[in-house]
C-alpha cells in the first residue's frame, strides 16, 4: 500500500543518541531555543522581582498563601495576615 509520513526515531536511529549524532543541527536549534527560553525567563523574574521577594517573605511568615493572596502582593498591596492554624484548614 501507500507509505507514512511518520516516523519512530528509535527505529530509524536505533536511539535517541544515534539520532542526534545524525542531525547535530537539532542540538544547535533546540540548545537556541532553550538559551532564548531562559533569557525570557531571567527577565520575568527581573520584572517581578519585588513580587517574588514579598511572596517569600510572607511565605516564610505564614508558612502558605492562598491565591488570593498571591494577587494582593503582585498587584502591590500586602495579603491579609492570617494565622497558621486558620490558613491549614
């Protein structure tokens, strides 16, 4: 009958390190992609970085946060304080 377009690398390159030996080009392209990816990532934090600070610090002083108290830090405001206990249940 007719042929597929798919194709098992494993069964084409007998595992995945024999695939990457055929197509070293999918390393660069995927080691592109991730370096790119990671610099996004590094500048979010950057950009949110007074957000992240407050979350842990009320994190450390609770021990949780709820969503909504996730919103209050990254919209600026502090998070109602609660105490442990009532924050477990």
């Amino acid at each position: 009958m007719g042929s597929s377009l798919v194709v098992d690398p494993v069964a084409a390159f007998g595992n995945y390190s024999g695939m990457r030996n055929q197509k070293p080009y999918l390393l660069k392209e995927i080691d592109d992609i991730l370096t790119e990816q990671l610099k996004r990532d590094e500048d979010i934090v950057r950009q949110n970085r007074a957000a992240l600070d407050a979350m842990v610090e009320a994190l450390l002083e609770s021990g949780s946060l709820s969503g909504d108290d996730v919103g209050s830090i990254v919209k600026g405001s502090t998070p109602a304080r609660r105490n442990r206990a009532t924050r477990a249940l």
